[in-house]
C-alpha cells in the first residue's frame, strides 16, 4: 500500500479508536424551490385571522385524499367542510365553495430570488365573479419562525388587481406577501390586505400550526 494511503487509514483508524467525532454535515442554503410532490396522507392545519371581522377566524384542517396528474384532492377538516383542490404547482383550484380558473396563480416553479411573473385568473363565489391581474415577485429568502416549527422560506411580494360585481364599487387591490417553505410544500404563512374603492379594507393573516408527512 502506498505510504500516503497507509498513513492515512492509520489516522482514520487512530480517531475511531478514540472516539472522535467528524462535523455533522451542514445542509445547503436554500437557493431555489421546484415544485412540491403530494402524496397520499399528507396534511396540514392552518390558522386563519382575519383583523376586520375576528369572528371569521378560525384554525383549518387539509388532508390529500388523492392525486392525479399532479393534482391534490384535499379533505378539509376531517371531511366536515367542501372539499380544496390544489394544482400541481400547490396554487388553489377550488377552496372553501369558490373556484378559481385555471388556479389563484400565487407559485410559478422553480421559485428563486429575483423571478417575477404576471398572470390572469377568474374567481367564482355564487354569483360573485372577478377577473384577477396578479403580479409577484420572489424577494428573498428568510427563517420564519410558525407554530409548526422553524422553515427556510422563499418570500414572494404579491399585487392583485381585480374587479367584479360585487357592492363595494366593483373593482379593488390587494397586497399580499407569501413565505413558501418547501419542506412542507405549502405556503407556511401570508399576510393579506384587500383594499376595495368603496368600503373597508379587510387585512387577514394566515400561518401553519402543524404538519404531517405521508405515512410510510
């Protein structure tokens, strides 16, 4: 055996001898996210605040009851309330008895600092309809701290233009910052103003609680 090889197993056999320990691998920074793989048995509950109206708000439960084409059928709240439907980009299809088309448009993968992009929606809540301009940009990426845990998270600033017909003159903005955090798959937490023409703005807070992988 060559000699630097020789000297080398015996240092690494001299420091297994004495019990030493090597550095546990430092993971990497997150830089960029791709988009997340639902399975099966998969859940997450959420709290909802909402600062106008406290009586609206509420904790939620979403369970992935089955996927297809990429597509995750969630139960919601143990199957107690309608059904959410998530794209296979984990934006919403449906929640909560409203519809969005294609999807509300908030995550366009791979996410990474610096990308930007606008896109157009509809959203059908009886026989309230809006069109929807968003437009988002990925800020960062930081720590959030939540009350399922600590998360890297890419931070998207979000801008939506709407209009509809509903009495608060038709039309208005809202201003929206999302954390997404891969490890969970989801946006982790969202703070939300809507500002319509006519009447009050509404301001809601949104944050996980708790996650469950899979079962194995």
């Amino acid at each position: 055996m060559p000699l630097p090889i020789l000297v080398a197993s015996a240092a690494v056999a001299a420091s297994a001898a004495l019990g030493a320990s090597f550095p546990a691998p430092v993971p990497a920074p997150l830089t960029e996210a791709q988009a997340p793989v639902f399975a099966v048995g998969e859940e997450w509950e959420f709290a909802f605040t909402n600062i106008l109206e406290p009586t609206k708000s509420h904790n939620y439960k979403q369970k992935v009851a089955s996927v297809a084409a990429g597509k995750a059928e969630l139960e919601v709240d143990g199957g107690r309330a309608t059904p959410a439907t998530l794209d296979a980009s984990a934006n919403l299809v449906s929640a909560s008895g409203g519809s969005y088309e294609p999807s509300d448009q908030r995550l366009q993968f791979p996410l990474a600092v610096g990308k930007s992009w606008s896109t157009s929606y509809v959203y059908k809540f009886g026989a309230w309809v809006a069109h929807c301009d968003r437009t988002s940009k990925v800020v960062g990426v930081e720590r959030i701290q939540t009350p399922a845990g600590s998360f890297d998270a890419i931070k998207i600033e979000q801008t939506v233009s709407w209009s509809g017909n509903d009495q608060y003159g038709g039309h208005g903005t809202t201003h929206e910052t999302d954390w997404y955090a891969p490890v969970v798959g989801r946006i982790a937490k969202m703070d939300f103003q809507d500002i319509p023409v006519k009447g009050p703005a509404t301001t809601t807070h949104v944050e996980l609680l708790r996650y469950f992988p899979a079962p194995r």
